[in-house]
C-alpha cells in the first residue's frame, strides 16, 4: 500500500464517516461505521455515548485492539452518478488514548469541532482510539474527467434554489477548463458602462495557497483580538479559517479593477460609480457560483479579502491596480452541509404596487 500522503489526509479530513476494521488474535475480522477526526497523521475516534449493549471498553473493537493493535480505515464517497465514486483505504496502529493525557484533550476537541453532536456527549470521560496512520490507497473513479450535466440543473430555478455554500471539499483536482467555465458565464455579468471593472485571480498551488493563509492570519487575529473574544475562540476560528483556504482545491479571488471606470469631478457621482463597480462584481460572482453548480462543483464565499486587500495583493504579488474583494472555494463536495432557512418572498417584497 502506498505511503500515506496529503491527499489521502484530505480526503480522510473532509469525510463525515468511516469503517474501522479490526481483527482480533486470532485474524477474525470486525467492522463498524465509524465517527473520527484526523490531525496530521492520526486518526481519533470516540467511545460515545450513542446505544450500544456492552460498556465502551468491552466493545468488541477494542478488545480487538488490545489483542491485534493493526487497524484499517476505510472513507468512501457513493452517489448513482458512479463516475464521481472513491475511496481512501488506510491502514494504521490504533491504541487507547486515557482520560488526563495529553493527546486526549486535544482529540475530544477535534472530534467536537467536527461532529456538533458529541457537544452534549461525555465523550471526555472515556478512552479515545487513536490510529497511527502509516500507508493509504486512494481511488478515484474517473479522475479528472469534466463531470456530466444534472438533468436538474437545466432549470434555473432549481439551480439558484440547490446551490448553497460548502466549507469541506474532496482532494479531487478540477480540470482547467471547467474552472474556465466558470468564468466564462462571470464575465456576461452586467457592468457599469460594459467596463467589466472587476478580474479573477484563480490559485490551485498548495504553496500559493499556505503563503496566503499565514499572510492574513495575523490581521484575522488582531480583528477578533479586538472583538474581546477568548483565546481558544480566536485559535479555533482562525484554523477553521486558515483550513477552508489550504484546503480548497481552487481558489478564485474576484478583485475590483477600477481602470477603465468613467471619472466624475464630483465626488457624488464618483462614489456611485464605485457602487455600480461592487454591485457588478457581485453579480459576476453570483453567476460563476451558479455556472459552477451546474458543472457539478461546489462552491464558498469567504469574505476576509475585504478586510485585508493589501496584504492579500502582498502575498499574491498580484497588481496594486486589483483590489481583491472575496476569496471563493471551488471543488467537488465531501458533504452536503445543513441549508439555512430563507425568509419566504413575502418578506422580501415589501412594495408591489
């Protein structure tokens, strides 16, 4: 089995589940569904508190465990469109990680932040199983092929209605003209004078992408710092953060391009002019986030460009005449996170006269 690397650690990442294989002395093999959360090299799964029969330390994984610390892992991805199907199979040394060391405080908070649920769980008063990831396999059926059209999709209602946001991506590459694409329907967005005053910076390389976060970190700190926020707040945001950046497949920074924008000498109408800039960016934007949908992408909006242009400019050694004004993630989907409610349109139309 290939060593493990940053794919496979990805993919195990974003993964909501996994099956955890064990045999016990005697090679008898024993699988279960797993919840778990992956930091480096290491896998952590709780002994929750969900139904079982015996007590945690009697499950039969553990006792497995005990006897035959060799353990695999296996994350998967189904769906009926069988050409985006996956997989990553690792494979590892599991032990016990007990109430009071070290490692097992930090474990009880990943698993926290991952799964909401063990919020009201004690998992804290119980082992944790810890595997020592040392090789993974990861198939990918198709790779890199441009993934077929949705009949769904063919109308715009339910496209602008089933497009949402997506924090957690698989570790799938996206081919260069499907990100193209994207672009392409941006760039029929309406514009001020048809000046188009607004450019996409698009960023694939991991570097690019570790050198960005670590430049806007510190000014991300110091905005929350000034929020009066507790430190472990301020940490944990600023990973969660950090993560959606360098774990994106693609990134796509809109910037505003105010070169070929009409000049007023009035500062009125100067300003408008700036408006009817942002307001154009926003709506090339929005038809890149509904052309990527309809390409089968998934697609976020992180708005921390705009509190730290300059820097992002810095980092990106990007042109002073580009003011960056969001940062969207693109890729293909490892969840389909809950949608938040949207007020009825009763609401929205406060005047139709």
């Amino acid at each position: 089995m290939p060593a493990l690397d940053d794919r496979a650690i990805a993919y195990l990442r974003a993964a909501r589940v996994a099956r955890l294989a064990t045999a016990d002395a005697r090679g008898r093999p024993h699988v279960v569904p797993v919840c778990f959360a992956v930091e480096e090299e290491r896998a952590y799964i709780a002994l929750d508190a969900k139904p079982k029969s015996v007590a945690p330390r009697r499950l039969k994984r553990v006792r497995n465990i005990a006897e035959n610390p060799q353990v695999a892992l296996l994350a998967d991805y189904y769906g009926e469109d069988w050409s985006r199907l996956s997989f990553v199979l690792a494979s590892g040394t599991a032990s016990l990680v007990e109430p009071g060391e070290g490692e097992h405080a930090a474990a009880v908070a990943l698993l926290r932040d991952k799964y909401p649920q063990y919020a009201r769980m004690p998992i804290e008063e119980q082992p944790v199983i810890a595997v020592a990831l040392g090789s993974a396999h990861v198939w990918q059926a198709g790779e890199g092929e441009r993934p077929e059209r949705d009949p769904r999709w063919e109308s715009f209602a339910s496209l602008a209605r089933e497009r949402h946001v997506v924090r957690r991506y698989k570790p799938i590459p996206v081919p260069r003209e499907v990100v193209e694409a994207t672009i392409e329907a941006a760039r029929w967005a309406p514009s001020p004078h048809g000046a188009q005053p607004w450019r996409f910076v698009v960023i694939t390389r991991q570097d690019l992408k570790e050198n960005l976060a670590t430049a806007m970190a510190a000014e991300w700190r110091r905005n929350l710092d000034m929020d009066g926020l507790p430190s472990e707040v301020v940490d944990e945001r600023l990973r969660k953060s950090q993560s959606r950046i360098t774990n994106s497949p693609v990134l796509v920074i809109p910037c505003l391009y105010l070169a070929d924008l009409h000049v007023y000498p009035d500062p009125a109408r100067q300003q408008a002019e700036w408006t009817m800039a942002v307001q154009s960016l926003g709506a090339a934007i929005q038809n890149m986030l509904l052309s990527a949908y309809s390409l089968g992408l998934d697609t976020g909006w992180m708005c921390a460009p705009l509190f730290v242009p300059d820097i992002v400019v810095q980092a990106l050694d990007l042109s002073p005449d580009l003011t960056p004004h969001a940062l969207i993630n693109m890729g293909y989907g490892s969840q389909d996170p809950p949608r938040r409610p949207h007020r009825p349109i009763t609401d929205l139309i406060v005047m139709y006269e």
